[in-house]
C-alpha cells in the first residue's frame, strides 16, 4: 500500500515501485522524451549528502538511475571533506549522475552573470568528481530561470520547457507533494513523462517525520559531527569533553 501522506525510506520505496509498476522508466535528462512514460528522477542535495546515500540505495536495488545536484556553496555540508568525497563516489559508483545545484542568489542577476558562474562552479564540480557535469537545477529558483529555454554554462537545467512544461513536473519542496501526489499527477495517469524532485532530507528515515522535526534532528546529528572533529582537532576540547564529546549517534 503506498502511504501518500508519509515520507520515509519505506514509501519512497514503494512509489518507486508503483511508479514501474506503471511501466514509467528512469531515465536522464539527455534522453528524457515528454510524451514516453519516462521519468526524472531529481535530487536536490540542500542539506545533507549521507541522507542521498539512502536513497540511492533504494533507487540502486530497483535497477533505477537517478541525478543528484550537490550544492557547492552552502553551510550545510562540504563536497570536498572526506565524507562528502566518499558520499559523492558512493554515487557515482551506484551509477547515479552527479549534477550542480546552483544558487543563484549568491550572484549578480543578469543571464550573462549567471551563465558564466554556472560554467564555473561546474567547472569545480567536475574536478571534484572527475568526470563532466552536464546538469544544473537551482536552488530556490528565481522566475527569469523558470522556463529559461537555453542551456547555462553549457549545460542542460531542469527548469528548461522541455523539463518543466512539456512534460509533468512534482516537488516534495517543504516537505509536502507541493503538487499533488505523483501516482496521482496529470502525468503520470495519462502515460507521459514526469521530472519527480526530491529532497533526501525528507525521506532517509525508516519511520516519517513533520518537517520541522526532521530539520532539528538533522541540527542535532551535525552539531555532533561537530564536537567530534572539535574533539579530534583541538587538544583543550578533547581534553575537557573526552574523544567523544556527542555521545552515541541516534
């Protein structure tokens, strides 16, 4: 039974499930057709990359591919600590795309400005991840950005008409289907393509959460990352708070 009003690592399981059930194939941007029964399956990593790693997981065993953005410049996670290297190779060893979440707000506005931060940050990406990023999404998307049909940077965004209007588009944003359930979406009942966002924030947990209750959890598990490396880096820390200063992860 899928639990339309609930997010969990269960239920996103059992949506994707459905969803292949419906005959609805993951599939990339490159080869995404709006009238097929194809569907995008798009992450976009605003908070946390460990929570990506469940998902991909899932996505992983159902012989699904799926694209993750990374954020590169955020306070929420470090792309190039020793976690975050070792989540984003996870990734790609799954067969996951890796793609820019861009945040255009950091920038002067203007297409031109943007363009060239978006083959920039890309650029950074790339020699992250050693191999080319060929997709951009955004974070908190402006509207000049919603429907801007040219590529940026050189690359494909998932704002592009064909991605957006021309086949059907679903957002958990919030931590709620901010456009209805997916099985019950336009799109996905009449037999064309759809562009699925998730956030893994919401969904990395083996039982749901309100989402004020999963953002305080996610504070308290870093702020435990936190005291470790404190503990680790910093003798007067460790010598005042012991080698483990959080405690035990829950």
């Amino acid at each position: 039974m899928i639990e339309k009003a609930s997010f969990s690592a269960h239920s996103y399981k059992n949506l994707l499930s459905a969803l292949a059930e419906a005959r609805f194939v993951s599939v990339g941007y490159e080869d995404a057709e709006p009238k097929k029964r194809h569907m995008i399956l798009r992450h976009d990593l605003d908070m946390s990359l460990d929570a990506a790693l469940v998902m991909a997981d899932i996505e992983a065993e159902l012989g699904m591919r799926a694209n993750y953005f990374v954020l590169l410049r955020t306070e929420m996670y470090n792309p190039w600590s020793k976690a975050g290297r070792s989540a984003i190779r996870q990734l790609r060893e799954m067969g996951h795309e890796i793609g820019l979440h861009f945040d255009a707000s950091l920038y002067p506005s203007g297409n031109g400005l943007i363009d060239a931060a978006v083959a920039e940050e890309c650029e950074a990406l790339e020699a992250l991840v050693g191999a080319p990023v060929t997709t951009v999404s955004f974070h908190r998307p402006v509207k000049l950005l919603q429907g801007y049909p040219h590529k940026l940077g050189g690359r494909i965004h998932a704002y592009q008409p064909r991605f957006f209007y021309e086949m059907g588009y679903c957002s958990d944003s919030r931590g709620a289907w901010f456009h209805g359930h997916p099985l019950d979406h336009p799109a996905v009942v009449e037999g064309r393509a759809i562009q699925l966002l998730t956030h893994p924030i919401w969904w990395a947990r083996s039982t749901p959460l309100e989402p004020v209750d999963a953002l305080d959890r996610f504070r308290i598990e870093r702020d435990q990352i936190l005291a470790r490396s404190l503990a680790e880096n910093c003798d007067p820390y460790r010598d005042a708070y012991g080698d483990d200063p959080a405690g035990p992860s829950n």
